[in-house]
C-alpha cells in the first residue's frame, strides 16, 4: 500500500467529522483500525471513512456502539462496508429499530399522563403503582420501559 493512500487522524476527523479522541475510542473498541509510522504516528486507509460513516448512521439511529461492534464482527477491519455488506447490516438492525420504534410510541401514547418514574399524581395515574412495589427492582421508569424478564404490572399486587 502507497503511503499516500494512508490518511492521518487529523485528516480523518476533518472527513468524518468526528474528534480524534473519538476515533480512538473507536478503535480501542475493535471499529476501526489503523497502522503505526516508524514514528508511532496512527495512519488510516480511506475504508475507515466508510466505516466510520456506518457507525455515524447506526447511532443516529439509536444503535449503541456495542451492538455495531456485534454487526461489525463478521466483516474485516481494512475494509470498506460494500453496498451488499450494509444491505446484510441493515437487515441485522431492523429488528433492535422496530423494538426501539415501539418503545417510543408507548412513550408518546402515555407521556400526557405519566413522567414514567413515579408520577406527578399518584391517584391519577394510569401507571399507578401502590404501595411502591416497583421499588425493589431498581430507579427508572420500570412500568414505561418494561424489561423482557419483568413481572407484568397488572400481575402487581
């Protein structure tokens, strides 16, 4: 590989838009990689660009780095995601998206009612939540975003 088709972080941040402190997180987390000048200087091939572009597009989204760093484990870190590769991740991601898409609407369908966490009016809540029995497991809007492994809350005493 010609060392001029190696771009430096800099170079990289100003593309991608991204700190260069974020690129190394990035890469300490196995996104992207790069190589090392004699000097121990970091240079990038330009696949990273695309990379980094997919890990942009996954988190406007609402995908965490962890569940990209899982799509990402079948494909090769010095290549770019090809059209097909980002037809398969894609695919991969539907299913956390639709999850997340209904999570957001039983939000908005209950958000004039209810803060989620403990409620502004105990006695007029459709959440209501007597005698505190949600308490023990944990802070946070447990009847809002129940977890796969919670007790349903009509089930509540």
């Amino acid at each position: 590989m010609d060392k001029q088709d190696l771009l430096t972080i800099g170079e990289v941040s100003t593309r991608s838009g991204l700190a260069p402190s974020a690129l190394r997180y990035y890469e300490s987390l196995g996104l992207i990689t790069s190589t090392r000048t004699s000097g121990d200087r970091r240079r990038f091939t330009r696949a990273v660009l695309r990379r980094v572009a997919v890990i942009r597009a996954a988190q406007q989204v609402g995908l965490s780095l962890d569940q990209v760093r899982t799509t990402f484990a079948g494909f090769p870190l010095d290549v770019a995601p090809s059209k097909r590769d980002w037809t398969r991740m894609s695919a991969a991601w539907r299913p956390l998206l639709e999850q997340r898409i209904a999570e957001l609407q039983q939000v908005r369908d209950n958000l004039s009612s209810c803060v989620g966490c403990g409620c502004l009016s105990m006695t007029q809540c459709r959440l209501y939540n007597p005698q505190d029995t949600l308490s023990g497991t944990g802070s946070g809007p447990r009847r809002l975003f129940p977890g796969p492994q919670e007790t349903d809350p009509a089930e509540l005493p």
